[in-house]
C-alpha cells in the first residue's frame, strides 16, 4: 500500500486564482514526482488602488512517497 505525503503551498498569478493553483502544482512538479492531486485550502489576493493585481491559491499537494525499490 502506497503512503502518501501533503506538503502546502503558495501560487499565485497575474490572471486567476485558477491559475495561481495551477503555476503551484507546475512549480512543485519540477521537485516532486508522483502528484495525486491537490486540495484548494484558500485563495486571496493583492489589491492597489482598488483593484486586484495579484491572486493566490493557498493548495496542500498529494504524492505518492516512493522507497527504496532495491
């Protein structure tokens, strides 16, 4: 039976919350294999002047913990 680990972190974005989510799991996947899924925790933003100029998806990540196979 497969353990897997949670480890959280921050994406943000320019564009969308969606794509905040997504540039965290594209960046926690150049350092970790075997991602299983994520879970959105929370999503903020920054405001200047009124307006929204960046998003943040707060995302805990699944993945799958390999052992050694020797």
């Amino acid at each position: 039976m497969p353990v897997v680990k949670v480890i959280e972190l921050v994406g943000n974005s320019k564009v969308s919350w969606e794509d905040a989510a997504k540039n965290a799991v594209a960046e926690a996947a150049k350092t970790v294999r075997g991602i299983t899924g994520i879970d959105v925790v929370g999503q903020t933003a920054v405001v200047e002047n009124g307006v929204i100029t960046e998003y943040r998806a707060n995302v805990k990540i699944a993945f799958v913990v390999r052992g050694d196979v020797s």
